[in-house]
C-alpha cells in the first residue's frame, strides 16, 4: 500500500476526501496535517481527529499547521461555504486524542524519512505548511514519489476572486514554492472538479449507510448543498477535494488530459493576486525549454466521479 500524507484545512468536501482515503485499500495514510483555509488550523485538527476517531482510525497522527499564511494573518475561514465550525454545523463525538506535538511541518518531514521515496504528498487546502516544510529542509522533494495538488483555475473562473481558486489565493506565495520546487506535481484545477458533483440522491445513499463516517459526511453535505445550489440550479455540490484524492490514489478515476506545462501563480498585489497561469501554448508543438516542467495540470478525466465516490463510501 502507497503511502500517502495529507494536507487539509477540513472543511466539507476536505471530510469526503478522507472517508474516500480511508475507503481506499491500495493506499495507507500515514498522517495528517492542518492548515488555516477554510477553518483556522487547530479546528480543522479538532475536526479530523473527531471524523477519524468515528472511522476508528485513531491510530493515524494528525498535526496542527500554520495558522498564518506567509504573507498575511489567518482571514476567518470560509464559513458561509462550511459552516461555523467547518463541518456544516455537525456535531460529531469528541475524540479524545490530542493532535501531535509536533507540527504539521515536523511529521511531514519525520514521515518523509520514514518512506523516503515513496511518500506521497495530498494537499487539499492551502499550502502553507508545505512551503515551510521546503525552507525547514530543501531536500524534501528527494523523499517524495510526487505530489497531486487541489487547486488553482487554468482556463476557467476562480472561486475566491474572478481570477483565483481559494486554495491557492489564500497563501500565493506558498503555492509558488511549491510549484518551483523539484518534484512531480499532479494539479487538479477548478477546470476539472467543478464538473464533478454530488446531489441529493447521493446524499441520500450515504445517509442510509452503516458507516458513521459515511453517515456523518451524508449530513455535512446539507450545509454545502445550500452553498452551491444557486451556482448549478440545483441542490448539490462540487467535489474539489475528492477528485484530488480520486487521482492520487488512482483506483477509480484516471486523468486523461493532463498536460505538462508551466504553471506560475500571480503574487503581485493587485486584481491578479492568486491566479494559477498555466502556459498551455504548450500543449502545441512545444519549445524545448519547456523540458524539465514538473507540473501537470488535470483538464479531463476518464469518468464522473460521483458514482464510485458513493460506492466506495456505502460498500
Ligand atoms: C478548495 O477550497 C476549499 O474551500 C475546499 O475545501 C477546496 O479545497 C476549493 O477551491
Ligand atoms: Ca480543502
């Protein structure tokens, strides 16, 4: 089994990747760290270790990240998206466990040590923690299998400004170490999740489910229906995290266009702040020095997630 690290800032659709990771046997997730995103970085620790007590999975170390982003203060979650405590105003039984003493930077590394070289890095929420990970050791890419990345918008709209994806919008200048960095990035844009939904018939499967955690997600989905309904007409949602976590793990959905091109993110200050720049003229016969990009850019995958999302979930 695959060794996978996860970045998060739980958050809704950050729960349904978990139970996905969890669901998933041809991946092991060895730990978990936070971020400030759509909740501060200690709820959404609070929030993970509540979910993974309730999968009975207490057995996987959850860290506490930045509550800052590089250049700015924590800006007060998205909780119009999520709810005031980042999960759709669920109440979950509280774990006992407390978080790590370490910090989310120190497990990663620890942990990089541990599977040197086949690690694998999931970040679904800003990436705050992995550019201090990079500046507290460089040679982190040498112990990591590769990266898959929710976050940024190649060709279409943001979601945070008319440009910018929340993701990368919330700490731009980490996103841009990350990117510069060596090591083989998967980035899973806008473009792509938000043509992956769930609606009210898949909550309703998860709801009748035996699993709790299945259950509990069945609940949170209430919250994040409401978000959405007025951008596709109807009571549903998009699933962000999830086809992320899909890709890294690479059981159910593949990516079928996923060009290697250069992608740069806008950390000047003005209307542009956050945008992900992918240079698709490459996808043309390209100029050699595009050799070397390290960077895909998910355009289209092979099927609709959603469906084996909630099989997964309910098997
Ligand atoms: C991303 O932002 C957060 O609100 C979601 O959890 C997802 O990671 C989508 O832009
Ligand atoms: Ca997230």
């Amino acid at each position: 089994r695959r060794p996978v690290f996860l970045d998060c800032d739980t958050g809704i659709d950050d729960a349904v990747a978990l139970a996905y990771l969890l669901a998933s046997p041809s991946i092991e997730l060895v730990g978990v760290g936070t971020v400030s995103g759509n909740i501060d970085s200690a709820t959404a620790a609070r929030n993970t270790l509540d979910l993974l007590a309730l999968a009975g999975r207490t057995d996987i170390p959850v860290a506490v990240g930045a509550h800052d982003h590089l250049s700015h203060g924590y800006g007060g979650g998205a909780t119009h998206v999520h709810g005031e405590n980042g999960i759709g105003g669920v109440t979950l039984p509280t774990a006992t466990r407390a978080p790590e003493d370490a910090s989310a930077v120190d497990l990663l590394l620890e942990l990089s040590h541990r599977h040197a070289g086949d690690l694998h890095l999931l970040t679904i929420g800003p990436v705050t923690n992995i550019a201090l990970a990079l500046a507290a050791d460089p040679s982190l890419p040498e112990r990591i299998s590769g990266v898959t990345a929710m976050g940024g918008a190649a060709l279409c709209a943001g979601n945070i400004t008319p440009v910018a994806e929340a993701n990368i919008a919330n700490d731009p200048e980490a996103a841009a170490t990350m990117l510069d960095a060596a090591w083989d990035i998967t980035l899973v844009p806008l473009d792509v999740t938000m043509e992956h939904t769930l609606g009210e018939e898949d909550r309703e499967a998860l709801l009748a489910s035996a699993n709790p955690f299945t259950r509990a997600v069945g609940e949170m989905l209430d919250h994040y229906f409401d978000f959405y309904r007025p951008i596709y007409g109807e009571r549903g949602c998009a699933l962000h995290d999830p086809l992320a976590a899909a890709i890294a793990v690479g059981d159910g959905v593949t990516a079928t266009r996923a060009p290697r091109v250069p992608v740069i993110v806008d950390t000047t200050s003005g209307p542009g702040r956050g945008q992900t720049i992918a240079d698709l003229r490459g996808q043309r016969p390209r100029p050699r020095d595009h050799d070397g990009v390290r960077t895909r850019i998910v355009l289209e995958v092979d099927r609709p997630l959603g469906p084996h999302l909630v099989d997964t979930l309910t098997r």
